[in-house]
C-alpha cells in the first residue's frame, strides 16, 4: 500500500523527521569534550522534563524495565517491605519485577480500569506499625493496559498525611513528555521512564530520575547486589560528561533534539495541552461509537492512551489484525485479562490533529468491514467537532535541519 503506515500503539511511537536526522551521523568518541557536551544537554533537558532542579537523571543503555530493575536495586534490600498496587498490565508488573529480587510486596488488587485512591494509600501507611516498615509505595503514573491515570499530587498528599518515610516510586513510561510531572513538588524520589514514548525516541534508552534522598537511601548501605545498575559509578562518571559503560551514542544524540523541540520550542505546557486536546478528540469519537473506554472514572481518563472495548461477541484480536493488514493501521491490543475484549489507540508523541483522524476513520473502515455496528463516520464526527470546538493550537514553524 503506497502511503504512510499509521503506528498508533501506545509505544514505541512516530520519530519525529528531526530526531532520525540527528541520529544519522557518524559515532563520535565518547571520551571526548563534544560527547561530554552533549551527555550534559541532556541531562539539563530531562530536568525540565521531570519537573526537578537537584534530581539526577540517570541513562542506561536498556529498557524501561531495565530503568526499573536499576530503580529497585539501588534502594531496596533483599527482605524490604514495599507497598504495591495492581490494576494492570504494568502496575503489576511492578510488583512481579520486586518478587524476583526477595522483597516482599504488600500487594492490593483492584479492578482493571480503576485507579489507586489516594485515600487508601493514607490508610495503610498509618496503620504500618511492622518492625520492618514499607520502604516504598510503587505506583504506575499511566497504566497503558487500561488507559488510566493516577493522579500522583493527591498521592504525595496522602504520604505527606500519613508521616511514613516510604519512598516514592513512580513508573512514568506512558506519561513523561506527554502528561503533567512535577517530580520535586509531588515529592517523587525515583521516577521510571523509557525513551520510546513521549520522548520520541527509538526503544532502547532506560531513564531514571532520581532524588536527594534516593541517592542518600543508596549511599548508606541501601540496594541489593548490583554492578551495571549500580548508578554511583554513573554520578561519578556523569560530573565529566561520560558513564561508566558504552553509552548509546547516537540515542543521545536523538534525545538532545527531541529534547529541544520539546522543552525549548514547543514547551511542555503546550506538549500537556496539545495531548490532552488529542485525547478529549479521541474520547469523544469513542462515545461516538457507542462504545466503552476501560477507564472506568472520566477524571482518570489518560492523555495519552485510551483502552476501548469492543462489542459483546467481537473479538478485539481479530479486528486488529484486519486493521493491520488492511489499512496498515497498527492499533496496541488488549494484553493481559482484556486479550480479546480491548484494543488501545495510542495518541502520544510526535502526533497532531489530522494524524489522529486519519486514525480514527481508519478504525472505522475496519469496523464497516467487519460488520461492526458502528455508524460509519460518527466517530470521526464527533473528535472533529471536539477539535472545533476548542480552536487550533498555535504552531512553531520547524527547522529545515537539525543542530548537531
């Protein structure tokens, strides 16, 4: 099929034309003052984007669950207590990677489509009287299984109430760049994050931000066995602008200008509104069809990602694949309990107006196709009402060439 294909996953996401041109270069020595340069851009860049200004990034050449493997085993030892919430994919996930290092995780379920009340976060570090107290409240800021986002100022609150001195924890892979983080005000101390989202950026960048106090936590004896998590040979390392491992040259490179176009061009606040004014089109073309968003409260609707049912008897698997092969529109599935019964749109990154309705009548064509009772165009419809209705964005025009 001639045309571009749709890549409207929830990650990894589109790369931005500037961000390909700045990784297409020759690798430079990383020993010297140009690369030494570069390594310090970014870290100034991504301090603006975690919202800190004593927070340390810190750049692995891995996942973001390499991110949260180096996040855990540089505060938590083998028998400490952390508190863990489930409700998806992701968030469990969180709990399953503690397991495997021997900490023990105070688990609390709750349904899929449903976020973490900040309320109960406030219960249960009160009444943690153990002689082993809960060295942590891990919590996935963007559930990208469901769609869902925790609203993490209400968490902070509540650990502020409590007057525990568990650390905060936050899993920001579906939410960095795209929706509100304020790492030092919301009182964060380890953030997680990848490069392949918000950041638009290949995978292969595992982020981490972390705080005065995390660092102090490792300092002092915290951590379990590490050596190429271990993140005090990077802060050593990181005051000349090198790491103590081959880094991944030209990501950083990639990072650097996705960074400018982000922080220095665009600005975040207008990256924030710019999402949310995606997501409100893409919820209003859902309502449109007639049909249910996991996300169970509206207020937690994410910015970034929105988990749709499909109708009794369809199976969202088949849809998918007919979207795919079809249309070349790749849509993110339901994974884990919802396999079958959701698909997700990923409406983050690189991404404007136009490109999300070619998404959604795309969904639409294969809902005709498939004998889906969905009116053909009220989706559509409905998102380009909701783009009218709140005007267009202003835009800066964009370099013919990327800055080395």
């Amino acid at each position: 099929m001639s045309g571009r294909s749709f890549l409207q996953i929830p990650g990894p996401t589109n790369i931005p034309d500037r961000v390909l041109r700045a990784m297409d270069r020759p690798v430079i020595d990383h020993r010297s003052p140009e690369f030494a340069q570069l390594t310090e851009d970014a870290r100034v860049g991504l301090r603006k984007v975690f919202g800190t200004a004593e927070g340390s990034p810190m750049l692995y050449p891995a996942s973001g669950t390499g991110a949260t493997e180096a996040a855990f085993v540089n505060v938590f030892r083998p028998g400490d207590r952390v508190l863990s919430y489930n409700y998806g994919l992701f968030s469990g996930g969180m709990g399953n990677i503690a397991r495997k290092f021997g900490y023990e995780v105070d688990e609390v379920p709750l349904r899929w489509g449903q976020a973490v009340a900040a309320e109960d976060v406030e219960r249960r570090l009160k009444s943690d009287t153990s002689t082993n107290p809960y060295r942590a409240v891990l919590i996935c800021h963007n559930e990208t299984s469901t769609g869902v986002t925790v609203d993490l100022e209400a968490i902070h609150g509540a650990m502020a109430a409590s007057g525990h001195e568990a650390l905060f924890v936050v899993d920001t892979v579906s939410s960095l760049a795209s929706i509100p983080f304020r790492m030092d005000e919301w009182g964060v101390d380890v953030v997680i994050c990848g490069s392949q989202k918000g950041l638009m950026l290949p995978p292969g960048l595992g982020i981490l931000g972390v705080s005065r106090r995390a660092l102090e936590v490792a300092a002092k004896g915290g951590g379990s066995p590490r050596h190429f998590w271990d993140w005090e040979p990077i802060l050593r390392e990181n005051r000349w602008g090198l790491f103590p491992y081959t880094p991944a040259t030209l990501m950083l490179f990639g990072l650097r200008e996705a960074l400018r176009m982000l922080v220095d061009e665009e600005g975040l606040e207008n990256v924030y509104a710019r999402h949310r004014r995606l997501a409100d089109a893409v919820r209003a073309a859902v309502r449109g069809w007639g049909l249910s968003a996991v996300c169970e409260d509206p207020a937690c609707a994410s910015n970034t990602i929105t988990a749709v049912r499909t109708p009794e008897g369809v199976d969202s698997n088949v849809f998918l694949k007919h979207a795919r092969e079809r249309y070349e529109l790749s849509l993110g599935g339901g994974i884990g309990q919802l396999s079958g019964h959701a698909f997700r749109i990923g409406h983050l990154g690189s991404l404007n107006e136009l490109e999300v309705l070619g998404t959604l009548g795309g969904i639409e064509l294969a809902f005709n196709d498939l004998g889906i009772e969905v009116d053909m165009g009220s989706g559509l419809l409905a998102a380009q009402r909701a783009f009218s209705q709140t005007g267009a964005p202003q835009r800066q025009p964009e370099p013919a060439l990327a800055a080395d």
